[in-house]
C-alpha cells in the first residue's frame, strides 16, 4: 500500500482495520469521476466520490455508488483461460501458459498462411490507455496489420471526424468549468440525464446558481433532459443538419454572428452560407418537425448569450450523416465566436470512460498514436522510429462493421475480441453472427462469464478488470487520471496489456524473433511512458505527463507538454480551454466551415415498416449489462425490457400496456413488451439498447437495427431503423421468481431462452436478490415442459400450489422462512405483482392458496425511482397527490437528496401531474 493512497485521518484510521483506500476513476461512463474504492482482503467494501478530483468533486451517480457490488470473483466472472478443442465441442479450461501459446501459435499460422491482415483486433472505449497502447504496437509494429478497430466506431468516431474536419484536431476544446459558466447550453442528441449524471447534476446547480442561464435540448423523445429543457425541440431522427443550417440561417439573417470572427479565424463560409440559404425555418419545420418559431428562438439564444455551450452525443454521432451534424453543430460555434472562451464550445461529450484514450493513442484503423494518420506515410514512419521498427503496415485497416463483413466473407480468419460484446452492441446482428460463427479462430478476452460473445470464442482469456487493473484514462474534458487497483484479479485473470504483452512475445518468438524485445515492459508505467514520448510536438502534447506527476499533482488535463509555463504543473488555467487565440489546428490555423448537405436517414419508413425506431440507454443499466446486472439495487429502476411507443400508435396496433409485440425489421425480429411513452411523436419507437439474448430469447435490439454507415467516420446508424410492430400471437404466459445468486442463476437457466419465442431471465432486487423468468408462446407447452420448468425452478415440492397442466396451468410458492423461495405463475399471471410484493417484503396472504386460487385482491408492486433512499413511484405519486412539489418530495422521501439521479425523473412526475391536473 503506497503512502499516497490514503488521503485523511478516516482513511489512515481504518488502515489500522485492514481496509485500505484506494484512489481511482469510476469504470463506467466519460464523465470520469474519481472515486475512493475501501478494501478490505480481495472486497471491496465501500466506494465514495472522491472530493478532490476535479471532474466531479465527490459525487457519483447511481451506477458509480454502486459498484462495490459488481465486484465478485465467483460465478460471475472468468476465472481460468478456456478453449474449445473441435468447432462444435464444450470449451474446456486451460492453463494460461497454454492459453497464451495456443492464441500466438494460432494467430502466427494464419498470418504466415493468408498474410497479416486475415486477422483482426476488436477492441473497447473500456480499455486503459496502457492496455490500447500494446495491443496497437502488437497489431501494426509486429502482426503488420492495420486491422484494429475499436467499438468507439459505434460510438464517437463521427466526434472525431467532426472536429477534425472543422478545428484541424480531435480534441473537446471545452472543459467541465464551462458548465457552471455558460448562459445558453445547447444539448443535442444527448440524455445528459441519464448517461452523465453527474454533468447533469453541476448543470442543475449551476442553474439554481444562475436562473438567467437557458437549457435547450434537441431530442426526437422528450427525454428527462429534454423534460428539464427551457425549450426542447422534438426533432426527427436523422434531420440535425437542418435544423443547424436553419439556426445558422437565423443567425446569418439576423446580423447575429461575429463576421469579425469568421474573417479572422475561419475559411469555407462564403459557401456554407450559400448551402443555408435554402434551410428558412419554415422549411427546416418541414424536414425536422419542429415549429419554425422555436427553431428561430433557438437560434437567438445560442447566438445572443455571452455564453453558449453545446454538449453532444450519440443522437449525433450514431448516424449515416454523423460527421455533417457535428461539422453543422460546430458551425455555429464558430460563427458566432462561442469557442474559445469560459463557458463555450462546442463539447462532445465522449461516452466510454476512455474512449479518449483510445483516440490518443490510435487506438481505431484510421488513427495512429498521437493523432496520427496510418494513411500518411511521414506519420507511420514517426511512429515506427518510436516504436524501434523499420515501418508499419500502408494497408488501410478496417473500421468495425468491415471488419465483421470482411470475417463474414472470409478475408479476415481470425479477430480477437477484447472488453466489448459484439454480439450484442454491433448493428445487424444477423450479419455479425454469421461471421463469428463463420470465423476460423476467435479469441475472447473478457472479465465477466455470460456475455453473449463467449458463446463464439474458440479461446477465451481472462481479464483482470476494475478494480484489479493499473493504469490511465482519459475523460471528456481531456483530463487524465490514475486508475488504481484496490484488489488482486480472481484466478488466472490479468491485466489486458499484460496479455496482450504476453501473446506478442509468444508470437514474436515465430514470426519476428527480433521483435520480442519491443513488449518486455516492466510494468504499466513503462507502457504509459512510451506512448507520452508519441503526443510529443503534437496538438495533444502531453509528453511532460508521467506517473510520477499525476502521483504528485493529481489528474492532469492535456496538453500537457514540457515547455508549461511555471512548472512544475504548469498552467492549469491555460490548459482548461483550446483555442484561445483563436488558432486551429489545421495547417494554416483557420477553422474550416465545411459546405456540408442534409441527408434524410438511410433507411426510410415505408407501408411496411411504418415506424422510426431509436435506440439508446436507461439510467442505471450500463450496455450489455456484464457489470450492472451484478447490482440488484441498478435492476430496481427498470427490470425488463419493453418498446415504448407513442399511445395513438399502440392502440392503433391494438395493443394494450403490457401486452407482448412482435418486432420485425427488414432484417430481424423479436418480441418484447410494449409501453406507452407520449414522450415520443406519433410514428416513433424507443427501445433500450441493453437487453440482448443473454437475457431474452432473440438476438436482441440490435437484430433490428441497421448497418448503415456515415460515409467519412463509419460509424453505423444505430439511432434510427424501420420498424413493423403488431400484437405477439402468444397466449400461453409465464411469470416465475427464484432467490439467490443471479450470476449463477442466469448461468442455469439460460438454456430456457431459446425454447420459447419470448422469454426473459431478468436480474433482480426482489426479495433481496434473483432472477424473474417471463416465457411465452402459443399454446401450452407439454406437461414434462412444466415439469422440467418447475425442477428448474426448485418447485418440485411446493409449499403451495394449483396446477391444471393439461391446460397449462402450474401455480407454484415455494417459502423458506414463511416468505417466497420461489414461485411460478405458468398459463395465468395476472397475480404476479400480487406474489411479488409479498416476496419484497409485503404482507403475507391469510392462505397461499387462495392466492394461488386468485381470490386475494391483488397488490400493485411499486418501481424504485430512487435507489438511494428507496423511494417509490407509488410513494411519489402520493406525495405529489398529497400536494407536495418537487421540493417537498424531497423533504419527505428524501428522493433526490443522495446521488440526485433521480432528481430529474422526480421533477417530470411532478410537472406532468400539474399537466394532468391542468387538463
Ligand atoms: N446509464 C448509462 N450511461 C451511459 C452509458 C450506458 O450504457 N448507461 N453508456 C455510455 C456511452 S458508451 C455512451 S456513447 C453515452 C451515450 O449517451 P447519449 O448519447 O446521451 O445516450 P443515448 O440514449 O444513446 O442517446 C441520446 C439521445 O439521442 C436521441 N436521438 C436519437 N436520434 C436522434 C437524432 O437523430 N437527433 C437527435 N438530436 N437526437 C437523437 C435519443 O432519443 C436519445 O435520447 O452514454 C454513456 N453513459
Ligand atoms: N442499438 C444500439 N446499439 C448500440 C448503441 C446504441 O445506442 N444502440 N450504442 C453503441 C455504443 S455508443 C457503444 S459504446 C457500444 C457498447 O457496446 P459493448 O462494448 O459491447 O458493451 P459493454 O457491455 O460495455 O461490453 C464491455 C465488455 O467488456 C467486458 N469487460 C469489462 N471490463 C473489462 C476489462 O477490464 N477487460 C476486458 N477484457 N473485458 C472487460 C464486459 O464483460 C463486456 O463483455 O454499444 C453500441 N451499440
Ligand atoms: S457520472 Fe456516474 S457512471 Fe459516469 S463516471 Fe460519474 S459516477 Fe461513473
Ligand atoms: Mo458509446
């Protein structure tokens, strides 16, 4: 335990206890908050948001509070490397030695056999910069391939070609500061409030600090971001660029924009400006949906107020135009000046807790270390000489969705995936399957045990993962922080770049003997060495950065290079925002208008497929939900997955709250209960993005989405597909519950998905902890169905039951300590909120047989909404009924009042009460 580990008197009192503090970043989203991890032995007992980091100081979300629970080393995790001896044989474990063998011998008969670039590198936002750093310098300095490519192109590869095509650099010029600084902030595409949280809870102060300040927010569904919005613009999908030209258009007409600044420090205008003569608001109203008044008054605001900050995200970035709505949103920065200057920019907001990193050190097939590019030769020949090589690969690698149909069409053999679940998150999923099946050799690293991509490894590794790893990230505002282990990897599990460090040597040893040297690293800070020397004299320069300085002066924002004024530290101040004088990083130091078109979304709706389907995250789930179906407090929010639709919609559909839907797109379909949602425009669908077959029969929401790519980034237009929904023909339900570990559970029970066309084996809080099991079909399955379900279930012996099986009907409690074990509700479910409560703690029935008989008057089970302090949405509602307002909800309940993340769902509860009221 080092010294600079513990912070204060608490932390050096409990040292005496065995519990050690540790500092570190929060795993999950770009906010990159810092947090205290206490642990005690191989647990970690506590977490807290560390008061010092300046991202957050010392708060978290709902997700980061919770993170103690999802580390286990039991079932829910790899323990030991595995391999599958025949194509279709059980995979068996394998020492790592062997492991680490098997995947050099491998790799190196491919590459010796078809040529370095049949082998393919897929890796995560998610990875350290030490872990991107190696496997880059395995992929291009040794293998010879180009062929790396992260899922940041799902994600923000559209934000890089944004600011590179405009601002001459990948980098956010602005900085969590301008948040309390701003007068206008305009979010587009973005639901701050559920995916920052903690940028959503310093935008909420700092407007209790500042009332002047407006919020505008450009979403089609009427998010809780867009709830709290001064105005809020329900755009179309897909139509941002003319919602800009038009603002822009405004702005020009206006006299609003700063012709001083354009003149001085831009180029490309005079075209631009003859692109938007065209975008009037009343014609943007047309494309976009939204009144041409508000788009006029939304253009007033960004351009009069002295301040203007936009934050953005997906809702731009996951388009087949991604890289023109960030060019088009960027635009009005720079025509207006708001760039540059405290409390203005224009702020991607990145989405992976290092998704930066990444892009520092060329960690996608058209990036290099140091924002660098691999199609310029002056480029690849620097990066060489760092790397002690003669060259690397001229080839063009392939961004992510190629690099499957590349697999699919059987150029690349082989891809080793690691720390991303592609059979899940990527688009098409029936392409993507294809090709994993099609593939001769895939290699899984991965931490968690379940996820639907381990179903495809021929070799599986294991990895370490937070808290065990050490390391760096980088956050949205460009600030790099230690990420620190707190505790050892369970089993065999080790750091990525350490295997990918061993892998390299191994395969060094066959293909390049002279190369095995490039991957003797001491250790992490060796590795984070080496790729600083890459950003020297770059627009990132933080050659400076060592551990050593961030153990010394704490996170540090970047550029970060040795010639700082006042070192040691240098200007902090200086370094918060880019492009303060006004020079771009392009070539001559203008920012580039770009004269760029309004394309429709590349999949239209049609008679048959009448819906615009988007897709996106819930608050307390993060993607495939390795890590936070491990916390039954995250499940309490939303439990299981639905399609929300605008009310007109479903009862045009005929279909009622609840009820089971069909799902098709033009190429998958599933099936999954629907909701309605009057958040979204008549003609729209929302479906979570985090729900896939490892908890639901099906391939999951990405069976439905599309494939189509944004001509420049790539990046796949996973906002927006053409949908079909009608009634599911399914009138044979189940609904069931058992207690107990739900990592082990869903390991169980998972062959139980894919024998019925729709099922779900849902993590959860109830009764302290288990899995619900919900099953449909058309007709009744056979008695020995119902038996083996049962068995399943541990309900063979019940202590109540009512069953009718030939008719399908098996009702089942099973009690331990006068409370539900287990139940099962098969053929009729009607009384599952009924049993639920009782099995949450709610009173028991006088006789659980008539509440298996269905004549005890059925109890509703209430939603969590704030996990914190377990407050209800039953409780809330009554609240509000007993005529309490949003402060007062939080007086009483104490919603709101931990992590605040609920804050922003409590405030629409209320307003949308007053609504009804109103009404
Ligand atoms: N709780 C939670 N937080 C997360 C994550 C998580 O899984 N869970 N993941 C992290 C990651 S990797 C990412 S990338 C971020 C994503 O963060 P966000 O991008 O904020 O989240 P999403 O829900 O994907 O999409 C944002 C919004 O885009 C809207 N949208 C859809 N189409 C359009 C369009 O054409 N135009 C506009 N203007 N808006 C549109 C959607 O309605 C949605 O509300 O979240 C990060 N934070
Ligand atoms: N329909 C739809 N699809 C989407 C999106 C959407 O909005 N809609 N969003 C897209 C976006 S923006 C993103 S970022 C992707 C995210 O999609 P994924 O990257 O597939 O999602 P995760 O569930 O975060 O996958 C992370 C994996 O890494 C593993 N893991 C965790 N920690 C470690 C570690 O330290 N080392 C290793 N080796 N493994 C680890 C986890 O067990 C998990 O399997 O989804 C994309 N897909
Ligand atoms: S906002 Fe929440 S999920 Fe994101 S880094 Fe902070 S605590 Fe973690
Ligand atoms: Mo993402």
């Amino acid at each position: 335990m080092d010294a600079h580990t513990l912070h204060d008197s608490t932390a050096r009192r409990a040292a005496a206890d065995g519990v050690r503090t540790v500092s570190s970043v929060c795993c999950y989203c770009g906010t990159g908050c810092g947090v205290r991890v206490d642990a005690l032995g191989d647990r970690v007992i506590a977490i807290h948001g560390d008061e010092t980091h300046p991202s957050n100081r010392g708060r978290l979300c709902s997700k980061g509070l919770q993170l103690a629970d999802t580390v286990r080393g039991d079932a829910a995790r790899i323990l030991k490397a595995q391999r599958r001896p025949g194509k279709n044989a059980a995979r068996v474990d394998v020492p790592l030695d062997q492991a680490l063998d098997i995947a050099a011998g491998r790799l190196a008969d491919i590459i010796r056999r078809d040529g370095p670039d049949a082998i393919g590198f897929y890796l995560s936002g998610q990875l350290l910069t030490e872990d991107y750093s190696v496997f880059n310098k395995l992929a291009r300095a040794l293998a010879g391939t180009n062929n790396v490519d992260t899922n940041s192109r799902l994600c923000m590869s559209s934000a890089v070609a944004g600011y590179k095509q405009t601002l001459g650099a990948d980098a956010p010029p602005a900085c969590y500061d301008d948040l309390e600084l701003a007068d206008t902030v305009f979010i587009a595409g973005a639901n701050v409030a559920y995916a920052h949280p903690v940028l959503f809870r310093r935008l909420e102060a700092a407007r209790q600090a500042r009332p002047h300040m407006r919020v505008i927010v450009a979403d089609p569904r009427r998010t809780d971001t867009a709830a709290a919005a001064d105005l809020h613009l329900p755009i179309l999908p897909g139509t941002d660029v003319a919602l800009f030209h038009a603002m822009l258009r405004v702005m020009t007409a206006e006299s609003l924009i700063d012709r001083g600044y354009i003149e001085r420090h831009t180029e490309g205008y005079a075209a631009l400006e003859r692109r938007i003569a065209d975008f009037t608001p009343e014609a943007a109203q047309d494309i976009c949906g939204v009144p041409a008044a508000d788009i006029v008054q939304a253009a007033r605001w960004f351009a009069r107020s002295p301040a203007t900050l936009s934050l953005y995200t997906m809702g731009l970035n996951q388009s087949s135009s991604g890289t023109a709505k960030n060019a088009a949103l960027i635009h009005l920065h720079l025509a207006t000046g708001q760039i540059g200057k405290p409390g203005a920019g224009p702020f991607s907001l990145t989405g992976q807790p290092n998704a930066m990193g990444g892009r520092e050190a060329g960690g996608m097939a058209t990036l290099l270390p140091g924002h660098r590019d691999p199609g310029n030769a002056a480029d690849r020949a620097e990066v060489a000489a760092l790397w002690g090589v003669d060259s690397l690969p001229a080839t063009p690698g392939l961004p992510a969705v190629e690099m499957f149909d590349a697999v699919l069409e059987g150029r690349v053999k082989a891809l080793w995936i690691v720390a991303t679940n592609p059979a899940q998150s990527m688009p098409d999923q029936a392409r993507v399957r294809a090709a994993l099946e099609k593939a001769e050799f895939v290699i899984v690293q991965d931490a968690y045990a379940g996820t639907e991509t381990l179903a495809y490894a021929d070799l599986v590794l294991p990895a370490a993962t937070w808290p065990e790893k050490d390391g760096t990230t980088t956050n949205s505002e460009r600030r790099i922080s230690r990420v620190r282990a707190a505790i050892a990897p369970p089993g065999d599990a080790r750091p990525d770049w350490r295997l990918a460090a061993d892998v390299a040597t191994r395969l060094a040893r066959r293909i390049a003997p002279g190369k095995a040297r490039l991957f003797s690293y001491a250790g992490e800070s060796e590795v984070f060495a080496e790729h600083a020397r890459t950003t020297a004299g770059r627009d990132l320069d933080y050659s400076a950065l060592d551990y050593a300085v961030l153990e010394r002066d704490g996170p540090q924002q970047w550029p970060y290079p040795p010639d700082q004024p006042d070192r040691p530290g240098g200007d902090a101040a200086a370094r918060a925002r880019l492009y303060v004088d006004g020079r771009f990083a392009t070539p001559n130091g203008r920012a580039r208008f770009l004269d760029v078109p309004h394309t429709p979304v590349a999949e239209p709706v049609s008679p048959d497929f009448p819906l615009r389907l988007t897709t996106g995250r819930l608050r307390d789930h993060w993607h495939t939900m390795a890590r936070t179906a491990l916390s039954p407090a995250l499940t309490r929010h939303v439990e299981e997955p639905w399609l929300s639709m605008h009310p007109a919609d479903m009862a045009a559909a005929g279909l009622a709250e609840g009820a089971l839907a069909h799902i098709a797109s033009r190429r998958g379909q599933l099936h999954m209960p629907v909701r309605a949602d009057d958040g979204l425009q008549p003609g729209q669908a929302f479906m979570p993005m985090h729900w896939g077959s490892a908890f639901i029969a099906g391939d999951g929401v990405n069976a439905l989405s599309n494939p189509a790519r944004d001509p420049v980034s790539r990046q796949p237009e996973l906002k927006h597909s053409a949908i079909a929904v009608r009634p599911a023909d399914l009138a044979w339900q189940a609904a069931g519950w058992i207690g107990g570990d739900a990592a082990a559970l869903r390991r169980d029970l998972a062959p139980w998905l894919r024998r019925f066309p729709y099922a779900a084996i849902l993590p959860t809080a109830l009764g302290g902890g288990g899995v619900r099991i919900v099953l449909a079909a058309a007709h009744a399955p056979d008695i020995d169905v119902l038996d083996a379900l049962c068995a399943a279930l541990a309900l063979e012996q019940p202590h109540a039951c009512y069953d009718d099986p030939h008719r399908g009907i098996v009702r089942r409690i099973a009690l331990r300590d006068g409370r539900p074990a287990a139940f099962l509700l098969a053929g009729d479910t009607r009384i599952v909120d009924t049993v639920s409560a009782w099995a949450d703690g709610g009173a028991a029935p006088a006789s659980a047989a008539q509440l298996l008989m269905g004549r005890t008057a059925p109890v509703a089970r209430a939603r969590t909404v704030c996990v914190c302090h377990g407050v209800t949405d039953r409780a809330i509602h009554a609240g509000i009924a007993a005529g309490l307002d949003a402060d007062g909800l939080r007086r009483t309940l104490r919603c709101g009042t931990g992590c605040g993340s609920c804050g922003p769902e409590v405030a629409r509860m209320v307003a949308r009460a007053h609504v009804a009221l109103g009404a």
